[in-house]
C-alpha cells in the first residue's frame, strides 16, 4: 500500500515536542507505516484481517488505534489503486468531536 502522506505523521509527532507521549507515538505511528506499507488490502476484511482492532467507517473510511488507544488515526483506502489517505490523526479525546466520515487532514 503507498501512504498519502507520511509528512503528516511526522508534523503529528514534531506537534507533540516536549510531551511525554512524544516518543511512544513516533515509535507507535512507524510501525503502523511500516505495516500497513507493506500490506496488500483489497477489501475492508483485509484491513480487519492485519488490525482486528480497526474500525470500518462507511465504504472506505478506517480508523485505527494508535498507542493502545490514545489516539485515532483516520484513513480512507482506495483499494483498487492501493493506497492509504491519512485524513486525521489526534488524540481520543479530539476523535470524540469529530465527524469521522467527513473529516479531512486540516480541518
């Protein structure tokens, strides 16, 4: 899978300078990359399959736990062309606030 776009994880991690959490989530946040870069999702069971904890949001949109749980990551996939949008990344707390189907990195 090809991830659009990894600068956005590390502007998420850069974000989080000087907190506590700050290492475990660029440590949390690479090894997702690097899974999920390496994957070969051609269905949503494909998704679930590698992240059992993934959550199917709608046709295309997955969200993913980051750091047990502290975190949400937001993708929408695209199968067919194999590639992974990261749409929004915050803590749980800002998850809770969001409108996971429409949300988009910026918003």
């Amino acid at each position: 899978m090809r991830i659009i776009a990894r600068g956005t994880l590390r502007d998420f991690v850069e974000s989080l300078r000087g907190s506590k959490d700050q290492k475990a989530v660029k440590s949390a946040l690479d090894s997702w990359f690097h899974q999920v870069q390496s994957s070969d999702w051609h269905t949503p069971a494909d998704v679930t399959a590698s992240y059992a904890n993934a959550s199917m949001v709608g046709n295309d949109r997955v969200v993913f736990n980051i750091k047990g749980n502290a975190y949400r990551l937001v993708a929408a996939v695209d199968y067919h062309r194999q590639i992974v949008f990261i749409k929004w990344l915050g803590t749980h707390a800002q998850y809770d606030k969001i409108d996971v189907k429409k949300v988009n990195y910026g918003d």
